[in-house]
C-alpha cells in the first residue's frame, strides 16, 4: 500500500517545476483556479445519528472517487481538518491546493467503502498511485481528520 500525498508530491513537484518560465503562470495555479473552493463544512446541531452521518460519508465518497467534484467532496471538509499525513499540511485549503491540480487525471476504481461509529474508510486504486486506503472521522456531520498511511481496511467481524 501507497500513501497517495507522497506520490502526488512528486507529481505536484514535477507539475510545479515545469511551471518556472518567465511570465506564464504556473499550471499549477491555472488548475487550482479552476476548482472552487466550497464554504467549509458548518457543524450540524444536533449531532446527527451515525446512520446520517453513514449517508454523508457515501455522498462525500460518491463526489470525491465517482463524480470527482471536489468541490462538492470539500463541503464535507470542516475548517479545523486535521491531515495525519507527515508530508500534507492540516486545513482544506492546504488539501484542495494540493488534489485539484492532480485529481482530474487520475482514474479512480472504487474497491469498498465502510462506515462505523465515527469513521469512513474509502478503499480504491488510484491510477500511477496503487491501492489507497483513507481513514476519515467525522464529527457533527464534517470530517474533521484524516489517515492514509498505513491504514488497514478494517474486515467485518463474523
Ligand atoms: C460540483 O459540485 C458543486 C457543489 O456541490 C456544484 O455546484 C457543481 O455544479 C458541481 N459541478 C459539476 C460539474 O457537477
């Protein structure tokens, strides 16, 4: 298993140094113009039950991997976010700049998805990447961290 920020490091360090000529802008920033930024995530009060939060976690797994919207898959990003990845910096922002250039070119096949308590695992192979595995919590109705490294897709107990 593959940490996908590490790899899309390399692909944005690439992407970025092909950007340094004299009075272009960097694709980079031509790419991140083009994905809108939604308003974070506000807290829903009251907490909603995990089978709402289930049903926010399918939508938001439904935009990030399927439809690719990330600014759709960013409304259910909260402003206080925590990246547990050593390599990405914590917040939305820091997210979004660093996927929308890269995100549209990869192709994505959805393996699983799970909820459980307050988590969402997505399990899926990214194109130039490998096999992914993400760990989200959510917390009133917003994720609130995130886990890719290492992660193991936990296994129905039976
Ligand atoms: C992407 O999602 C945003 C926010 O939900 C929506 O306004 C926009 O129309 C979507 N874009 C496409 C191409 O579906």
């Amino acid at each position: 298993m593959q940490s996908t920020l590490l790899v899309l490091t390399c692909v944005i360090s690439a992407v970025a140094a092909l950007g340094q000529r004299n009075d272009e802008p960097s694709p980079v920033v031509a790419a991140r113009q083009a994905v809108v930024t939604p308003p974070p995530c506000a807290p829903i009060v009251p907490e909603p039950t995990e089978e709402e939060t289930e049903a926010r976690h399918d939508a938001f797994a439904n935009a990030f991997l399927v439809t690719k919207n990330l600014t759709n898959a960013f409304e259910y990003i909260s402003s206080t976010y925590i990246n547990h990845n050593p390599f990405a910096e914590d917040g939305p922002d820091a997210a979004l700049d660093f996927l929308g250039p890269v995100w549209p070119g990869i192709q994505i096949t959805v393996l699983r998805t799970k909820f459980q308590g307050d988590q969402g695992w997505l399990n899926y192979q990214a194109s130039g990447i490998g096999t992914v595995v993400d760990r989200f919590r959510w917390e009133s109705g917003c994720i609130v961290e995130h886990w890719d490294v290492g992660e193991v897709y936990p296994e129905d107990e039976s």
